[in-house]
C-alpha cells in the first residue's frame, strides 16, 4: 500500500515537473510548434520507468516534429527531473501520445449529429384534462 501511494506521488511530481518543463525550458522549437500538455504519467513500481502520456493540438505534421522534438529532449528532461525531484535513481523517461482527448471530441461531434433537433418541449407529454 505504501508502495502504491509513493509511485502516484512519484508521478503527479513528474507531471507537474515535465509541463513546467515543456512551458518553459524546452528551446526546441519542434515541440513550440504545437500545443503540448501532459495527461498522465505512469511510473513502474521500481520507480525505474515513466510513460509520460502527452495530448498535442495541430496537425498530423505538428503531432510528427512535436513528438520527434521530444524523443530528442528526453535526455535533458531525464536531467532536470534529477536535479528537481529527489529520487535514488531517476527514471528513464518515454514519451507516449495520448489521443484520447481527440477520441473524445469526435464521439461528440458524433452524438451531436444524432441528437434530433426537436426543442426539449417536444419531450414533454401534454397533460390531459379530466373534467
């Protein structure tokens, strides 16, 4: 159980540290070109892995040279997580495109499509008189 609750400090640590660090410090201009937050992190148990899951908003070629920006600032981001979170060992850190917040809009947009354009008063049976 402590365990467990060390790895989720771990990781809210390491998100909060790696969105400073993508807003901020990051000068590569492959991962400016689009918008970059961070969803979630997953620490393994050893504390010795992190998927570090990341929406970006553009294009599918913003997405490409966001992600390969990334993959290249690994080393410097691994380096800055040391010096900022005290840890044994820092961990090897893996960028990991998380598009479930594009999943969602498109299921909406879907539902949205659906749903008949009837006004809600429409809904609402009409009551019958009983005099």
């Amino acid at each position: 159980m402590a365990t467990s609750r060390r790895v989720s400090r771990v990781s809210s640590l390491i998100k909060r540290e790696v969105s400073q660090l993508l807003g901020h410090e990051i000068k590569d201009d492959r991962v400016g070109a689009g918008m970059v937050s961070v969803t979630d992190v997953a620490v393994s148990g050893d504390l010795q892995h992190a998927k570090i899951f990341v929406s970006i908003y553009g294009s599918d070629a913003v997405r490409e040279q966001t992600m390969a920006g990334l993959e290249s600032s690994t080393g410097f981001i691994r380096r800055e997580l040391g010096q900022r979170i005290r840890l044994r060992r820092t961990p090897n850190v893996q960028f990991i495109e998380d598009r479930s917040i594009e999943r969602g809009d498109r299921v909406l947009t879907l539902l949205t499509q659906l749903k008949p354009t009837a006004s809600p008063e429409d809904d609402i049976p009409a009551a019958e008189d009983n005099d």
